[in-house]
C-alpha cells in the first residue's frame, strides 16, 4: 500500500526503511538504487538470531544482483557475511566509515573524506548518528544523478523539522485516514454501477485476501479511475466488510 501511494504522489526518490531484518522483510520486493545497512547490534534476537553475523546474514538479505550496498559500519563479526553476499549478488559494496568520517561536537557535524565541509545547528546528538550520516552521505553518491552540497548540508540541518510532525503531514495523513477507511480515494465520485462493482470487490477482498478477492482487488486497481481501494492498517477487516 504505501508503494502504490508512493507512486500515485510521483515522488521523485523513496526511502524505504526496512521493518525488521530484511532478508524476509515485506519490503524485501523491491530492486533499489542502492541498499544502505547501518550498524549491527543485537537486536531482536529471538528473531534474527543470537550473534552478530546472524543478525548480519538478515541485514544482508537487501543486498540484490548488480545494486551497490553501503554498510555505515565495518566490524570484525560481520564483515565477512557482507563480503560474501556481495560477491554473490555482484554487487560492488563499500563500508562508509572508510571513506567518510562524521563527527558531532554539540551542535556543530564536521564532515571529513573528500571535501570537509561542516553542518551548524546540527539537530541530532548521540555517536551512533554520526556513523549513521557516514553511511548516508556514501549512500547519496552513489545515485544516479548528483545531489548538491548546499543541499546535503541543508538537508542535514533540517533533519529534525523535515522529518518531524508537521501540520501539513498530519493534516494529510488524516485525509489519507478517512479515504482508506472507506475504501476509495474518490467514493464521492463514484456512480451506480461502479460504486456497487467496488463494493462487491472490498467485500471480497476483505473476506479472501488469498484467493478471489486479491484477483479482483488487482483489477480494480488497474481499471478504474474513480475508485481505489485501499486498507488502513489495524483496520477490522471483517467488522468494516459488513458496514
């Protein structure tokens, strides 16, 4: 669902941060421009295992054939698992702190590798941030087009304002809210038939994600302009089906 609204924004990059892991991650489906692994800790360990080349060999999953990986971190326990994954994959794969070092002294981030430059006002604290921007900074070059300095350093000053809770995001989040709700982006421009075809269509989907429904889901995302159905997350199924 969020890839469909990605798509329907025409937004120009996606960031797509994994849930948890990545190699059986939902958002595993996707083929990047590049893939960006951070540190390694032992994390969820009922579930990704209990060492830190376990944990690796999940992280490592997003790794896909012929696409650059940037891990921020090189350390001893997993840097063999990257290795091999990227020579399995083909992937050309670089540890970012290596190349770039970032350092944060209070509130000013100092950038080294390539051309220094400096952050001020830098929002973030904590040392685990600064290898988080060496990992992101590696991350930014290798895309396919060029992201100007001024920018970057904009960026990173804003961090917290651009990506915090802003009215504008709230207000649309609570718009995309009621849409998904109700099972149409347009329901209000839907007529007649139509509206009865969309109907017949969620309630199915809803009853039968695995069969029938999920046929006539896809359909209806392909064929009708008015319409789009949609779920909201932690949404009783079954409960709105009947309504």
């Amino acid at each position: 669902m969020a890839f469909d609204y990605f798509v329907n924004r025409k937004v120009d990059i996606a960031v797509i941060e994994v849930g948890l892991g990545g190699r059986l991650d939902s958002t595993n489906v996707i083929t990047p421009l590049v893939s960006l692994i951070t540190n390694i800790s032992l994390d969820h360990k009922d579930i990704l295992g209990d060492t830190l080349e376990k944990i690796a060999f999940e992280k490592a999953g997003i790794i896909k054939e012929g696409v650059p990986a940037v891990v921020s971190e090189m350390q001893p326990e997993t840097y063999k698992v990257f290795i091999e994954k990227a020579k399995q994959t083909h992937s050309k794969i670089i540890f970012a702190e290596k190349a770039i070092t970032a350092k944060i002294d209070g509130d000013l981030l100092t950038v080294t590798g390539g051309e220094l430059f400096q952050v001020p006002e830098f929002p973030l604290r904590g040392s685990y941030q600064a290898k988080n921007i060496s990992g992101v900074l590696k991350t930014i070059e290798l895309l396919p087009f060029m992201v100007k300095r001024h920018d970057i350093i904009n960026g990173l000053r804003n961090v917290v304002k651009n990506t915090g809770p802003q009215r504008s995001l709230a207000k649309d989040r609570r718009k995309s809210a009621h849409h998904l709700r109700y099972g149409s982006q347009r329901s209000r421009h839907c007529r007649g038939a139509e509206a009865n075809q969309q109907r017949n269509i969620r309630e199915t989907f809803y009853r039968d994600w695995n069969g029938e429904g999920q046929r006539r889901f896809r359909r209806a995302q392909t064929t009708s302009h008015n319409c789009r159905l949609l779920l909201l997350p932690g949404e009783n199924t079954q409960g709105d089906a009947s309504r």
